[in-house]
C-alpha cells in the first residue's frame, strides 16, 4: 500500500509500534518516520492542541522508526506483527460526520428513502427525482429564503424527504461516525455490517478540530454506507454507519501550515477506484468545490455553546459521490462484494486503501482508550 504523499507539507499519523506493544505519533522527514511520541505529546490528541502542531511537529526531537514505504507496504489486512503498520491518525477524538452536504447524494438519499432499501425501485425514482429537481439545487444557499420557497415547491410535488431538509434546510445533519479509538488506518480491513446487500464506499475530506474549535489539520476518510438498512429508516443510522471497522482514516494526517490551509481543502479533489476480485472496476470523484455548505460552518454546527468536545474531534465533511453504475444486473445498481479493493486519492493528501470484508470477520476492536492510557502508564509517557 504505496500512501502517495507530496513531497512537502507537513504529515503527521499514528503507528502501532511491536517493541512498545502499542501506539505511537510520528512525522514524516523526508522518506522516513520519526517517532515523537513524548510526555509533551503522548497521543495525537495532545499534538492537536498545542498552538502550532505543524511546527511543533517539525521541531520535536524523536526516533526514526523506519522507512515511509516501508511501514506503508507493511500496512494491510495481515501485517508482520513484528515490524510498525500505519494506525488511523486520529485517538482520543471521536469522529463525527455530516450526511447531505452535496447535491447529487442529497438526491441518492431521497431514493433510497422513496426506494425502501429496494435497489430495483431506484431508477424510476431517481428519474422522477431529478425531473422535479434538475440541477436547481446547485445555487441554493441551506437556510436562504429561496431555499424556503423551494422546500415549499418540493412538497406541493409529494417529493420532500428529511434529507432534504438537513440538505437545504438551516440544520446540517452532524452524527457520530466512529468512537475513539475505533476507526482503522490505511491498509487494513474495512467493514460492513453482515445485513446488508446494498451498500458503498463514500470518499471524504476529513478534518481535525480541537477542543476550541480550532481546525488544525486535514486527511482521507471512507464514511461506509449501507445504503439498504438506512433506506428503511433514518432512525437505523446508527446500524448504518457505526459497525466494527466501518471508518476508515488515513493515510496521515496533513497539518495546516504556509504550504496549506482551508482554502486547499476547500477546493480538493477526491478520486475513488474500487477494483473487485469479479474484475469490476468502478471510478468515481467527489469534489470540495461543489459542497453546499462551507466546512467552516459544519464545524461550528458541530461544535459551539450547544456541543463541547474537550479532546477535539475529527469531521467529515460528506460526499459528492453516489454509485449508479450497475455491477451485476440492469437496474441492479452498485453494491460492494467481499474483497473489493478501495482507493480513496488526493494529490495533497496521498491515497487512503482498504479491503472490504463483513464487519464480523475484521479484527475486533480491542485497543480502546483504557488500554491506551495503561499502555501511556507503563511506558511513562502520562
């Protein structure tokens, strides 16, 4: 698993160190990674906080613990336990997501609502959809008085659906994704919950936000949706979105600095490929430019007088991708089959890999945040 970085900027991630049998934070420097897991830094989270993470990074001493390459190639489903593999860059953040941020998804969630987790309804339905909504929704601000009168039109039409109203209404849909601790890094296993049989990938933009709010960094997620068991009820979110080795982050984590900023993420590009062991291969994108609302403003509807998060948290921004494209049979859609391969890529920020497999079959989660702090304990780090 080649991670892609550019040459500059400045990259941060989390490893599993064997010899300490546990985590570390490291730094990219050239084409190795320097260990600088300390009593000033002991997790990610305590990197995060600190005013200047870009160059506090830079400038902490630590250990060189291997090639770049080498840890990556390292970093798969089954890796030598012996030697360090990429962990997801996040700890002690939960990671929170938003859903209905762009218009093409938005019209995917009213399918599969309208659809009832049937994929052989959604192409009548998504025909219809798109004949009331066109490309209207583009130029519509979420909350606007003309996003008001078009709300008004949509249900004269019997087309309105909650998700149009966390699309273009004033509340952005913010929920949890993945505990702490819980979400795997690039490499590794990714999972779906065995219920399902119409399920996708969702490239995202991720970002890290501190505990005032403060976004300090950016990297790559795969927010996995199943499609079927949200399409029968939005109160199924939860089982949707929240299983075993469902949230994927990675490669590592890119700090802002001079060489990049909001502006960078604002205008990102996403490409997806997912090849199968059946010889399919689907290509999608997603793209920042085209985002409903602003990442800014979904921080802050996170994150405010109404919700602290006193370890920060990692957010998702949400995705303009949505899969049509038929797999198996007409009509049939896309869905995911066992061992299909997901690359998530972006220029600035490297490519984030993982192999789809039942969430029953990845590794259990076992490593939560008491096995941290003790594992911190015992190496004198807290």
């Amino acid at each position: 698993m080649k991670p892609d970085l550019p040459d500059t900027g400045t990259f941060v991630g989390r490893i599993w160190r064997p010899d300490a049998n546990g985590p570390a934070v490291v730094v990219r420097r050239g084409d190795r990674l320097i260990d600088i897991t300390s009593l000033a830094f002991p997790t990610m989270q305590a990197l995060l906080e600190t005013a200047d993470p870009a160059a506090t990074a830079q400038e902490a001493q630590g250990e060189d613990v291997g090639a770049l390459d080498d840890i990556a190639a390292n970093s798969t489903e089954a890796p030598d336990l012996t030697r360090p593999y990429f962990l997801a860059p996040c700890d002690l953040q939960p990671v929170k997501a938003c859903g209905v941020t762009f218009v093409s998804s938005m019209l995917e969630r009213v399918i599969e609502e309208k659809a009832k987790g049937d994929p052989a309804k959604a192409n009548s339905i998504r025909d219809r959809c798109t004949a009331i909504l066109g490309d209207s929704l583009r130029a519509v601000v979420p909350g606007s008085k003309k996003a008001m009168e078009l709300k008004d039109a949509l249900i004269a039409e019997d087309v309105w659906s909650q998700y149009l109203e966390v699309g273009i209404g004033p509340d952005a849909e913010v929920f949890t994704k993945s505990q702490a601790m819980s979400a795997v890094g690039s490499g590794a296993s990714i999972g779906l919950h065995p219920v399902s049989t119409w399920n996708n990938p969702e490239p995202e933009v991720v970002l890290a936000v501190d505990s005032a709010g403060v976004i300090k960094g950016t990297t790559l997620g795969n927010d996995v949706n199943l499609r079927d068991v949200e399409g029968r009820s939005a109160l199924l979110l939860g089982k949707a979105k929240d299983n075993n080795a469902s949230c994927a982050i990675g490669p590592m984590l890119r700090l802002f600095d001079d060489s990049f900023g909001m502006d960078d993420v604002r205008q990102a590009e996403l490409t997806l490929r997912v090849e199968g062991k059946d010889g399919f291969v689907l290509n999608g994108a997603s793209s920042m430019s085209e985002i409903s609302r602003d990442p800014e403003d979904l921080v802050k509807q996170a994150r405010g007088p109404h919700h602290q998060y006193p370890d920060g948290f990692f957010l998702m921004l949400g995705t303009l991708f949505a899969p049509t494209q038929d797999r198996d049979t007409p009509g049939g859609g896309f869905t995911h089959k066992m061992g299909d391969v997901v690359s998530i890529s972006n220029p600035a920020l490297g490519r984030l890999q993982n192999t789809v497999r039942l969430s029953t079959e990845c590794p259990p989660w076992v490593f939560g945040t008491s096995a941290l702090m003790k594992n911190l304990a015992a190496r004198d780090l807290i």
